[in-house]
C-alpha cells in the first residue's frame, strides 16, 4: 500500500495536522518509509513464538500505601515564589 499526496492531506485533516505545501511530498515518503517497514516486519515468521505478557519476567513489588506528612513544609515553601499562611499563593483567576 503506498500513500499519495491527496491520502496525506487526508490524514493531516483527520488527525488536525498543518502540514505545509512544501513538506507534503517529504511526509508522503515518511509515511510510504513506515508502511514498507510495517510490511517487513509482516514477513517475519512468528508461528512457534510465545505471546509476551510483559517486558519483566518477575513480578513487581507492591509496597504498603501509608500516608505521611513528610515535615518539610517549610523546605517545600522556600522554592515556591509566594506563600502566605503556611501555603501556596497564586494569583486569583476567577471572578
């Protein structure tokens, strides 16, 4: 399957891509490049390969939910630009 201008045009429409007149036969040979190769990866014979789950092969460690407080509010505040009563300022954006 090959992509042509009028195909690309489609796909920039559908997906709400500016693509400029002058990069429009550059995209067609990009998508044309990645067709071919979704091609050849189609060709590779995968009859005797195991479906893979995940990438790891152990299982992941769950660690216990527990709420804390941390107590470095004051060193948490002396990176923010305003504070005022113990907590983040910022300007009001509702009338």
């Amino acid at each position: 399957m090959a992509v042509d201008n009028q195909t690309v045009e489609q796909i920039a429409f559908l997906s709400r891509l500016k693509i400029d007149e002058n990069k429009l036969e550059e995209t067609k040979d990009e998508f044309n490049k990645i067709l071919n190769w979704v091609a050849e990866l189609q060709e590779v014979n995968t009859d005797n390969v195991e479906q893979l789950v995940s990438v790891n092969e152990e299982n992941l460690f769950c660690r216990e939910d527990v709420v804390k407080d941390g107590n470095i509010k004051n060193e948490v505040l002396k990176n923010v630009p305003l504070s005022e009563f113990g907590y983040f300022a910022v300007p009001k954006v509702v009338e």
